[in-house]
C-alpha cells in the first residue's frame, strides 16, 4: 500500500493524493470476464481496496486499474478534499 501528496497543479485550498493498492489475480479475472460479458465498464467497489476515511472524507476524482502479465494488478486512485 502507499500514497502520495500532491503539491503541485491542483486548485488552491485542495489537498489531494494518490493511493496505489495493490489487487489480487481473482479480483482482476472477475472483472475482466465482467466487462467482456456485457461489453463495457465494470462497477469496481472501491471499498475492498482503499480505506473508509478516504471515501468518506475525500471525493475519487479519477482511478485506473492497471493489468499486470503475471495476473495481479494495481489500482492506483487520486483524491482530493478541500484543506
């Protein structure tokens, strides 16, 4: 697990930071079969990865999922909440 403050290119008064988890092969084959089964995007649950604080206290502004050869993957999640 790890994450990172942001200082530089957002708006003033705005704290941001990127959370990098990391996500297990099965997680990943669910859902991939998932989104070639119907075609398109996936709801991915956030919360199975990244702690309630942030989802609470912090409003997602972007994620990706970044699919690894050896069947895992990290999901990496920027945040930000006003200071």
């Amino acid at each position: 697990m790890s994450e990172a403050s942001a200082n530089e290119s957002h708006p003033s008064g705005m704290e941001r930071k990127v959370l990098i988890r990391p996500m297990a092969a099965e997680s990943l084959s669910a859902l991939s079969e998932t989104m070639l089964l119907i075609g398109g995007g996936s709801d991915l649950d956030l919360g199975d990865y990244i702690e309630e604080n942030y989802l609470s206290d912090w409003r997602v502004v972007s994620h990706t999922v970044h699919f690894q050869p050896e069947g895992g993957g990290i999901l990496t999640v920027l945040v930000e909440r006003p200071r």
